[in-house]
C-alpha cells in the first residue's frame, strides 16, 4: 500500500471546514471505484482548504499517484462544486 497526498485548495482563500472534509471525504468514497484501488482516505480541514491523504494498492508510487490522480479527475465537477481546487498530488 502507498500513501498519496493532494490538497484542495479553497477557491475563496480561506481555511476549510470539518463538515467540508467530511463531505469530501464521503465524496471521493462514492466516486472509488475498484481501478483506484483505494483502501483508506484520510481527511483534514486546513489552512488553505482541505489536506488529503489517499492510501492505495500499487507496486510503485508511480502506479499510486496515477490512480489517486484519477479518482480526482473523476471527481473535479463536485470538487469544484464545493469550492475547492485541486493541488498538486505526489507519492
């Protein structure tokens, strides 16, 4: 298993929310499908938004940011409709 961070960035600057993690949280959960390979998704409001942590099934890093890059793609339309902007995502 490996471990991808990614943050979403509040579109309005401000700080995120906890019921915005936990809507994001129960967001990405709906769009997992089995080709993420995703077993756990850690979510926190921060500074800047929101900071995420996928943990995913794959041989390399390279295997696990692509999949978690594809999750969120997946999910732009609703992240963008909570406000949100999505960050940089690395292994």
């Amino acid at each position: 298993m490996r471990l991808v961070h990614t943050r979403l960035f509040s579109e309005a600057g401000g700080a995120g929310t906890r019921d915005d993690a936990h809507l994001m949280q129960d967001l990405l959960w709906a769009h997992a499908g089995p080709e993420h390979a995703v077993e756990h998704i850690r979510v926190r409001a921060a500074p800047h938004g929101i900071e995420l942590v996928l943990f995913v099934r794959a041989e390399t890093e390279a295997i696990a940011t692509a999949r978690a890059r594809s999750l969120l793609s997946g999910a732009v339309t609703p992240i963008s409709g909570l406000g949100y902007v999505i960050g940089r995502t690395f292994g």
